[in-house]
C-alpha cells in the first residue's frame, strides 16, 4: 500500500483530504471478480471506512473484516438499502453519533448548505406544557420575511397547542411537524401574573391558520444594528446559521460595526444551530484581530488519519485566526445563547475563550463538539467525477474540535456566566433594548446593574430546526474553505 502526498495550495481551494479505502486483505474490486455487490452499498462502507470518526468502535469498518471479495460482496447485500448499511455502521446513535446522515439526493443537500431549504417562515421553539410530562406547545421565535408565516401575520410569542385539531404530545409532534402542509392550532399562554411557571396554563383560542413550506434561502444575518448608550456605541448581531455563501455579508456587517466605532458587541446566537466551520472562523476573528496566525482550534480525526497527519503534516490538524481588515480588536465579547445554540456556534465560543473576555448570558447549549463533511461516490469523495447513476451522499462525522488548550467533549453544552431564560409569556421583541436577553447584556456593559427575574431553564424538546436536513451541524466547507488540505490516496 503506498501513500501519496501533496502539499497544501493557496488559500480557497477545494479541501481535498479522503481516504480511499483501506484493506488488509488487498482484495480486488467485485466487478473484477465477476462479482456483483451493489454500488451504492460499496460507496457507503468505503466512504465510512476511509473517514469515520468513530472507524474505530466498528467492528465492520476494521481494514481486516474481510477476506475476499465474495465476503465483502456478501456482507454488502444483507442490506436491502444504503440506509440500512449506513445505519448499521454508525456508533452509538442515540448517545454519541446523533448527527451523522445519509440523502439519497445530494442536490438538496447541497442547497441547503447554501441557505436554501423548504420553510413556511415560521421558526419555534417546543416544551412540555406546564404539570405535564407528555403534552407540549409551541412558541413562535421569529418568522421569516416574504414567507408564508409573515403573509398570515404570525409573530413572536404566539403559542400554539395543536397542529390539524391534533394536541401535540412528545409521540406525535414529530410527525405532525414534519409535514409540508399543515393548520397550526393556537392558544393563550396564561401565567396567572405569577413568576411561578407550575400554575400556568395553555387556553386553545379559535385562531387556525393553514402553511405550507416552499423552497426558502434563509439569511442568516437577522438582525444587524448599532445601539447607542450613554457612553458608548454597542454592536448587536443575531446570527442564526455559519452559512459559507453569506461570508462577504458577515465582513460588511463588521465593516459597519468598525466605522462606526463601536467598543462592545453582542453576538446573539441563540436560535443558530451550526453550520460552517470556516465561517465559524471568520467571525472569530472579524470579533478579535489581535490573533492572526495564532491556533484558534485543533481537529481529531479518526486514529489512522490522525496518527499520518501527527506524523507527516501536524499543521493539518490546526485552524488558526485569519486576517481581516475588519476584525474589531475586542478584549471582550457577550454572547447569547439557548439549548438551540448548537456546534459552530459552541466552537466560536470554546475557541475565543481562551483568547479574549467571553460573557456567556442565556442557559447551557446543545452539545455537540464533532463536524462531518459530505461524502460524494467519486474516487476522492468530491463532487468532481460523482458517479452519474446515483445522487448518494454521505455526511458522516469525521472529526472533533478541541479549542487552543484542549477543551472538547462538552457533552451537557456549555454553561453560562449568567442564566435567563426566555420566558414564554413574555419574549420581547428581538433587537429592541427591552428585550430580556439583550437588555441583560447591555446591564452588563454599562454596569447598570437592575434587578431581573432570572428565570430557571425550562427544558427545550426540540425546535424547528430538527425538520431541516442538518439539524444541528458543524461541516467542513468543502465549498469555501479557507486552505486546501492535503490529500492522502491508498491504492493496494
């Protein structure tokens, strides 16, 4: 088996970094031996052979499972489907991997990745019902404009019970959610003037409205502004995905905040589940400056990708602060979050932390510390050459961030400096001063310290998010990464 290395090219180009796969036994393709095995199932186990986080756990990814191609081609057609293979080979489901994915259609994959995705505008957040441990609700976040949520005047706080006269329970909503068509049934939240939240209650009202999701580019730049306080001019920036294609919209935004001097930032990302871990990058350092070049995050790969890059090319596993000449230069930042706040969003806060004054104001986040890459059926994985007879691909974990001194496996999420939680009965209005969350941040900056009901986390059941293709994702950005990796082939 020989190993091939080139070294790393400019800045954005296609990260280019697979292996292909790796066998003990050398066996030779089936088709050679006039045996057939199923193409898709013969990209599937490849590709998670070559790139697997978890390789190691598997049994049936081991170089030597098998040794001949018959055996290989038999274990390939005990699945029915590349679904069914796929999920056999994934570690720990329901604790460790939750993440990784197999589309049948890398088309709208790709688009969503790009922002593009099927939305009827409204964005939700989903919690038991008070005294309950089985009903739940829904709360409006926000809803995006020119959708059909906005058309049927839906807005922030609004509260819903029901979806198609349906009470929603932690069995159904899922399936009732799902739906590309459905009549949202809503209700009044009563919190019978009391901070206590056992008491409340959840009143069906006769406001039924009908929406239907439709292709949507969602920007994730929601809201931008510069607020004014007696002493100094405060940035505040609700970013609600890391979406490569809007990075030149993120560095504008920043380009405003510097020419207008301002000496504070709020980054509010508690509705942002993830994304781009090179835009994670960016902003990083649009918010510092003073950290060019210096390690803002490491990566682990699977053992055996590991063990070649620490060998061969350590600067491989490194991410380092990038110039830009409209980076702020902060010493400190106050950050927002929720349960909702997820991966890239969790990265540019385990990775300044060590770097600069993190102000952490919310509840604990998501959790989840691994990023995956998506995997087309080509001889390096790449789009380019893809197999034409198939739209397959692949998004399986391939590697854990660690910050600058080694903080990873933030399994319960990270906690904050100060906990509020959003109160269902009463969110505020997003981007104004009063806003609970941001009023609290800007107390913080000018030291006006008031009193604020500081409300206990309630649990969240999950969001709207949970019906997009990646949910809570961190990805490499194949697309616009900032450096090309190096590529390693394996031939036997």
């Amino acid at each position: 088996m020989q190993i091939f290395n080139q070294n790393k090219s400019t800045l954005y180009l296609i990260i280019l970094f697979f292996f292909s796969i790796i066998l003990v036994s050398c066996f030779e393709d089936s088709d050679d031996n006039g045996v057939f095995a199923s193409d898709i199932n013969d990209f599937v186990w490849k590709g998670m052979n070559a790139t697997y986080l978890y390789k190691q756990n598997i049994e049936d990814l081991s170089n030597n499972r098998f040794s001949s191609s018959e055996e290989y081609t038999d274990f390939l057609n005990l699945f029915e489907n590349p679904e069914d293979l796929f999920e056999s080979l994934i570690y720990q489901r329901e604790t460790v991997d939750k993440f990784s994915f197999i589309v049948d259609d890398y088309i709208e994959l790709q688009q969503y990745l790009s922002g593009i995705s099927n939305s009827n505008g409204m964005e939700y957040g989903l919690r038991y019902a008070p005294g309950s441990s089985y009903d739940i609700y829904g709360y409006v976040r926000y809803v995006h404009p020119n959708t059909n949520a906005e058309e049927n005047n839906i807005q922030r706080g609004d509260v819903f019970n029901k979806i198609n006269n349906t009470p929603l329970t932690i069995d159904n909503y899922s399936d009732l959610l799902s739906s590309d068509n459905y009549t949202v049934n809503f209700a009044n939240y009563l919190d019978q003037s009391t901070s206590e939240t056992s008491d409340d209650q959840i009143i069906s009202n006769d406001i039924n409205i009908e929406l239907n999701k439709v292709s949507y580019e969602k920007n994730p730049i929601h809201i931008s502004s510069i607020i004014e306080t007696p002493n100094e001019s405060v940035g505040y920036l609700m970013f609600n995905r890391f979406i490569g294609d809007y990075n030149d919209e993120l560095i504008n935004v920043f380009s405003n905040f510097k020419s207008n001097n301002i000496s504070n930032l709020i980054l509010d990302l508690r509705y942002n589940p993830g994304g781009s871990v090179h835009t994670s990058i960016l902003l990083s350092s649009l918010i510092t400056g003073q950290f060019t070049g210096e390690i803002i995050s490491t990566e682990q790969w699977n053992d055996e990708i590991q063990a070649y890059y620490l060998n061969n090319d350590p600067e491989f596993l490194i991410n380092r602060f990038i110039g830009n000449s409209n980076s702020l230069n902060l010493s400190r930042v106050f950050i927002i979050t929720t349960q909702s706040s997820a991966s890239a969003s969790e990265l540019v806060i385990n990775c300044l932390d060590p770097y600069i004054d993190v102000i952490h104001i919310g509840t604990n986040t998501y959790g989840k510390y691994q990023a995956s890459v998506t995997l087309y059926d080509s001889e390096n994985y790449t789009i380019e050459g893809a197999n034409p007879n198939h739209t397959y691909a692949l998004q399986p974990l391939v590697l854990k961030t660690l910050n600058s001194i080694g903080n990873t496996d933030y399994f319960n999420g990270l906690a904050p400096d100060i906990i509020l939680e959003e109160n269902t009965s009463n969110l505020g209005v997003l981007g104004d001063e009063n806003e609970p969350l941001l009023a609290l941040a800007l107390q913080q900056i000018t030291l006006d310290r008031k009193v604020i009901d500081l409300i206990s986390p309630i649990k969240l059941i999950d969001d709207s998010n949970k019906f997009e293709l990646l949910q809570k994702e961190m990805y490499i950005d194949l697309k616009n990464d900032f450096f090309k990796k190096n590529e390693i082939i394996n031939e036997f």
